[in-house]
C-alpha cells in the first residue's frame, strides 16, 4: 500500500511538473529566437555600415570630380575665347554633381534613422530578455520550493510510518 501511495504520489508530481517542464521548454525556445533575432539585426547593422562607407567613398569620389572640375575652370580663364561654351557645360556638371550630392546625403539621412530604428528595437530587446530571465528566476524559485514540499512531505511519510 505504501508503495501505492508512493508511485500515486510520484505520478501526481509528474503530472504537476509536466506543464512546468513545457512552459521552461517555451521559454528558453523563445529566449533562443530572441537570440537569433539579435544576430539578424546585427548582420542588419553592419551592412548599413557598409552601404555608409560606400557612400562616403562616392562622396569622396565627388570631391575629387569637383576639384578636378575646379582645375578645368582655371585652366579654361586662361584661354577667353572658349570660356563662353566650357563654362555652361561646367555649370551643367556641378549642378548635375549638387544633385547627386544631395541625393547622397538625403540617403545618409535615411540610413541614420533607419539606424536609430535598430537600435531602439535592440534596447527593446535586450528589455525583454532582461524580463525573460527575472521570470525563469522565478519559475526556479517556484520548482525550488516544490522541491522542498516535496522533501517535507517524504519528512512527513517516513515520520507516519515509524508512528505505527
């Protein structure tokens, strides 16, 4: 009959573990996929700062273009009688330059919001894991207790049956 009693107990524990075994398993699936999603906004971030460092490596290729463009305009004071016509197509290629600058730097911009976005989502995230892991303190706080019920009721078997 004890050993009846026993097994009926140990299943009873089973069956209240159970669902506790499940939410930990959730939990730490989760916890895993929050992982995965901070690696993917990682990848995410460094490849901003790729397209940003190509895009100051065009900037500087405008620069040099510009000062190129500057030398010609010297060169082109120097000799009047074609100054008329060089000068309007210098016009043209600098506003066509300012353009893409602007278009550039208006990119720039794109991109630094686009940063900040990440970054707020990130500190989101490392808010949520830090919640995740004071909820499985918890959860262990509880089984720890379970187990000592536990202990205390086997306390309380061995006690009723020296008592016979």
């Amino acid at each position: 009959m004890e050993k009846e009693l026993l097994r009926a107990i140990r299943e009873m524990f089973k069956e209240e573990l159970g669902p506790v075994k499940i939410e930990i398993k959730n939990i730490k699936d989760e916890v895993a996929n929050i992982k995965d999603e901070a690696t993917n906004l990682k990848d995410e971030v460094n490849a901003i700062k790729d397209e940003v460092s190509n895009i100051k490596s065009e900037m500087a290729n405008i620069r040099d273009e510009v000062n190129d463009v500057k030398g010609e305009m010297n060169h082109l004071k120097t000799e009047v009688n074609n100054l008329k016509i060089e000068v309007s197509n210098l016009k043209d290629e600098t506003t066509k330059l300012k353009i893409k600058m602007d278009e550039t730097y208006e990119i720039v911009k794109a991109l630094e919001h686009s940063s900040q976005v990440n970054k707020a989502d990130h500190d989101k995230m490392e808010n949520d894991i830090a919640h995740i892991k004071g909820n499985m303190e918890a959860i262990k706080k509880d089984i720890y207790r379970i187990e000592e019920a536990t202990a205390n009721n086997w306390a309380d078997i061995a006690r009723l049956k020296q008592a016979k």
